[in-house]
C-alpha cells in the first residue's frame, strides 16, 4: 500500500533553516508528481510546492518563492523540502502527497514551528 513518511520538522528561530523528507514506498516513485503541502492553525490546507516525476520541473506557492526549494531523488524514493529564512507564518503541519488514479494519498505530517 501507498505509504508516505515525512521527517525533519521541528523549532526553529525566524530566518533559520530545515531539510524536511519525504520517504514514499507502495508505488513506482519515479512515475508521479509530488507536492508539499501545509495546514496552519485554524486555517485551511495549502499546497507549498510540487515537482514532477523526472524531477526537472518545479512549483511553488508565491509565500515561499525564492526560499523554499523542491527536489527528489528517484533513487532513494524520497522527496525533499529545503526551507530556509523562515518566517513565523511558515508553521503548522506539512504533508507530503502524491495523487494515484484519482485518489490524494497523504503521510502523517510533520510539525515545524519557527518562533523565536
């Protein structure tokens, strides 16, 4: 079955930086587009970034442009989110999806919070 573990979330002070990760298992990796997802308190679940499959083209929410950056390694079936000069409304939960004949498949999050 589709399994996707995320890791790498913690505290950290505003302009500091985390490696989130991704570790996907029970499907063919290297043939699906891949998203970063993140659900602040109160609010609703907001893509961050995806990349697609062969890894070459990426996509990112205007908020983190310029300070996020999405990559893969298809050998290692993992996703990764470098996120640096972190902002306070950069916390909440971020998940790790992946869409698979018409069903979104999410992992359990992992929480990054940035205060100071």
């Amino acid at each position: 079955q589709v399994q996707l573990v995320e890791s790498g979330g913690g505290l950290v002070q505003p302009g500091g930086s985390l490696r989130l990760s991704c570790a996907a298992s029970g499907f063919i990796f290297s043939w699906y587009d891949m998203n970063w997802y993140r659900q602040a308190p109160g609010k609703e679940r907001e893509l961050v970034a995806g990349i697609i499959s062969a890894g070459g083209t990426t996509n990112y929410a205007d908020s983190v442009k310029g300070r996020f950056t999405v990559s893969r390694d298809n050998t290692k079936n993992t996703m990764y989110l470098q996120m640096n000069s972190l902002k306070p409304e950069d916390t909440g939960v971020y998940y790790c999806n992946v869409y698979i004949r018409r069903k979104d498949f999410w992992g359990q999050g992992t929480q990054v919070t940035v205060s100071s």
